[in-house]
C-alpha cells in the first residue's frame, strides 16, 4: 500500500508541476504569443494526463483495499 502511496503523490505531484510550467509558459512576456499558447496547451494536456492517471491510481488503491 505504500507503493501506491507514492505513486500517487508522485503522478500528483507532477500533474501539478506541468499545470504550474502551462501558466508559466503562458504568462511569460515575449513577442511570439502563437508559440507561447501552443507551448502551455502541450503542458496542460500533460497536466491533464498526469491527472487522470492519479484518479485511476487512487481508484485502484481504493478497490485494492
């Protein structure tokens, strides 16, 4: 049970790193807003592949259990 513990603090984690770099990406200044929303929108559907893994990890866990 600790190995999905961390897996899913990991996936969490990280789902979370990729939604902060999306903002970031976005936000950021600079002349070349086409590339700066093709940038964010790559990491925001990390963000939101990372967070449906961590649902069906914690899902798992749940029904393991």
């Amino acid at each position: 049970m600790v190995i999905m513990l961390v897996l899913v603090l990991m996936v969490g984690t990280a789902a979370s790193v990729c939604a902060l770099i999306a903002a970031y990406a976005y936000l950021r200044p600079g002349d070349d807003h086409l590339h700066a929303e093709r940038l964010a929108r790559r990491w925001l559907v990390a963000t939101a592949v990372l967070g449906l893994t961590a649902l069906c990890l914690r899902f798992g866990w749940v029904l393991l259990s």
